[in-house]
C-alpha cells in the first residue's frame, strides 16, 4: 500500500480520482492505496441509487453556490467541505479473507478506522451498515465500489465540521438506520475531538503505507470528469 495526500481543485476532480485509483489498481495492477483529502469549499454529494430530489435541499444548494455531484459508489447523501477529512481505500479483495463480500470488508475497514481513533474516540464503532459513531451519534460515513479484484471504500470523518450546515442543505434521508430514530442531522452527527491533521497521522499509522502513490492517474481524472462527473446527465440523473 501506498500513501497520496491529494486533493484535487474541484469536487468532480477528487471523486473522478477515487474511481480513476480503483481502475489503475484493477486494470493496471497499480496496487493498493490510502488516500487523504479535504475539499476546500461545500459540496454535496449523493450516492450512485441516490436521489437528488429526495436527499437535497437543491433550492438552499442553488441559493449559496453549493455544487451537486454524484458519486460511483452507493451510500446515503453527504455534504463535504473545510474539517470533513475524507479518506479513501483501494484494497485488493484478496489481502485478508473474506474482503470479496461487501459486509465482511465494510467490517474490517471499519473495525481498523475504529482501532486507529481509538485514542480519541475509545468507545467508537459501526453502528447501521457502514457508519461509525460514538454515543450514538455519527462522525463517519463509508461507501463502497467494487470490481472483481479490488474495492474501493472511501468515508468522511468531521474534525470540527459546521454541523449547523448539513441541515441547510440536506434533506432528512430517504432511508434511515434504526439508531438514528429520526433525529434532525444536528443532532445525529457529531465532531471527533481532533484535527484533521491528527486523525491524517492516526490513519497513516494504522494502515502503515509503505512510500507516495506515483504516478497519479490524472488522464484518466479527466476522462471521468468528462464523461461522468461533469455531466448532469450523471450527477441529477435521479
């Protein structure tokens, strides 16, 4: 595994680099990665079976020049911006048993996130499908897009997030876990008591990459960015 702290200028760029990392691993045998990133400005971004009708207030989105994306992978709608690390995993389906069955590899992802924040958040684990949280309340939520031979998984983490935000452009979600029971999104999520640069050194310690991810497959960014990620066709196509 290797290591790419990279954020890329626009929203589309850096969710066309999660997709553009997973293909180089599966066609191209370019290995296993952790990537850390942090989009400088808000964006909203629903899932692959995402609705955004249901999911987002687009008339608020629309008012503050809040963009609206879609991402390849599945999950729930999610606002990212300043203080929500984002990190994101490709890992090959056959470095540990069982990571070829998408609850097995939710767990063990999640089980290691849990391991490396244990020193801030000690009573933190996964709570719904693929969330983790702490007191019942959410700080981290995880998707997954798989190919034959490797996964991509890739989560948020809030250090010190604009919680007051997320009710502004989230609409409450289509479907719930039954540990929310029906809190507003202020009072279902919560921020790790760390920075982002911390919880960057406690994950870089817990997966260990061995060296910097080269080269970065930039060509294939834009061709996404192109294709997919620009497109309305893609990012309000429900």
């Amino acid at each position: 595994m290797r290591l790419l702290d990279l954020t890329l200028p626009t929203p589309a760029e850096n969710l066309a680099l999660d997709e553009a990392l997973l293909l180089a691993a599966e066609e191209s045998d370019a290995g296993e990665v952790l990537r850390l990133w942090e989009l400088p400005a808000l964006a909203v971004v629903v899932g692959s079976g995402g609705s955004v009708e249901i999911d987002v207030n687009v008339a608020a989105c629309a008012a503050d020049g809040v963009p609206v994306l879609r991402r390849a992978s599945g999950g729930g709608t999610v606002l990212l911006g300043p203080r929500c690390l984002c990190f994101s995993l490709v890992l090959s389906t056959e470095a540990e048993p069982g990571l070829g069955d998408i609850r097995a590899s939710n767990r063990y992802v999640l089980g290691r996130v849990s391991r490396a924040l244990r020193g801030v958040v000690p009573g933190a684990g996964v709570e719904g499908t693929s969330d983790l949280a702490t007191g019942g309340r959410k700080f981290s939520g995880n998707a997954q897009q798989r190919k034959r031979r490797h996964f991509l998984h890739h989560g948020t983490l809030l250090c010190g997030f604009d919680l007051s935000l997320v009710g502004r452009y989230l609409n409450p979600p289509e479907r719930q876990p039954e540990y929310r029971r029906d809190r507003r999104h202020d009072e279902f999520v919560t921020n790790l008591p760390a920075t982002v640069s911390e919880v960057k050194r406690l994950l870089v310690e817990e997966w260990q990459p061995a060296g910097e991810y080269e080269p970065v497959p930039l060509d294939a960014v834009a061709r996404l960015v192109g294709e997919k990620y620009s497109r309305d066709e893609w990012n309000r196509r429900r």
